[in-house]
C-alpha cells in the first residue's frame, strides 16, 4: 500500500473511483472511513462483514423512493466524527477512466452539517489495472478468484487530492463534477501506458 498526498485530519468525505471490491479494504484499512455502498455488498462473505465492522451504510439503489432514506441515514452517519466515503460512480469500472458521477446522495452536503470538507481519491492500481478491475457482467465470485489467484505482488497507491468546501459549491451537482474533474486530472497524470508496440519492419 502506497500514499500520495495525505487524508484531511478533520471531518471530512470522501470521494473516490471504483475498480474493485479491494477499494473498500484499501481506503477503509487507511482512513477508518464508514462506506456507503449497494446493499448487496452486505451479503458478501468476508468482504460484507468488513464492510459493517467499519460502520458502512447500505443503500438499496434501486428501491423506488428510498432516496429519502438514505440522506437521512448518511445525515446520521456524519454526525460522528468518523470519516465517510463514497463512490459516486455507483459501480466499478475499468479503470481506465471515470463513469459520470451521481449527485444524489450528494444533497446532504449542502448546507454542510459543520465544518467538513470533501476529499477526492484516486485509487491507483497502476499496470495490475486491467487485471484487478471487476466491472461488466462478471460474476462477483469469479472476481475475486481470479484476483486472488493473480501472480506477483499488487500495490496500490492511494492519492489523496485537495480537499474543497462544499459550501464553496452551488449545488451537487457542482461537488460532483469538481471531485470528478480531479480524479479523472489524477488517472490521467498518473495512468500507465500501453506496452510499446513491437516495431515495424
């Protein structure tokens, strides 16, 4: 595990891409961080129990009206002094760039509660990307035996960028795209290239 850049100290959210289920247990194990993540995610072996031992905040995504619910409960949540994550992708992707993020959840920053902070992460896998990203329709077991049974060691490099004020922000849709804006500058700073081309004869 590698850092770039340092957590907030102080009351803070974190928003971060999403490659795989590693993410939770990388920026989990780094920063303490209570997740909000997909309600199946609780059902996981292992990986689920991890997850609720951090505090995480299950959200059924797809439950009509349930949006209500989950600002209130995120609201609670962050009335602790426990840092918070989300992945406003909603899902994993590839690695190799970002889905568009989703400002639902992000209501409940504005106003902010107190003095808190938002944070973007990029979780870099660098050139084990392709290999340790879970996205499409593979199965969540498949995923996770074809990671573990990876040969080589997997370092992942958590890069912690600037942190903003939501108050700053005109709605969240603007947290949203500001946290985006500096992940996707990060991925792109930072992304590995592809493996040189044989040369031409």
């Amino acid at each position: 595990m590698e850092h770039a850049g340092q957590p907030h100290d102080g009351d803070m959210v974190l928003l971060a891409n999403h490659v795989s289920w590693i993410d939770i247990l990388a920026l989990g194990g780094t920063t303490g961080a209570a997740f909000v993540a997909h309600d199946g995610i609780a059902r996981w072996p292992v990986i689920g129990w991890l997850a609720a031992q951090n505090n995480t905040l299950f959200v059924a995504r797809e439950r009509r009206g349930a949006l209500s619910h989950q600002l209130d409960a995120l609201r609670a949540a962050m009335q602790g002094h426990q840092p918070v994550a989300l992945f406003p992708e909603g899902t994993t992707s590839d690695g190799s760039g970002l889905l568009p993020f989703k400002p639902s959840l992000l209501a409940v920053l504005l106003p902010p509660p107190r003095a808190v902070l938002i944070q973007p992460v990029h979780i870099d896998y660098g050139a084990a990307t392709d290999e340790i990203a879970w996205h499409g329709d593979e199965p969540a077991g498949t995923n996770a035996w074809r990671v573990l049974g990876r040969k080589g060691p997997l370092v992942v490099t958590l890069r912690f960028l600037s942190p903003f004020d939501p108050a700053t922000c005109a709605d969240r849709k603007v947290i949203a795209a500001t946290a985006r804006d500096r992940i996707a500058a990060s991925i792109a700073l930072h992304q590995r290239p592809f493996a040189s081309a044989p040369p031409s004869i």
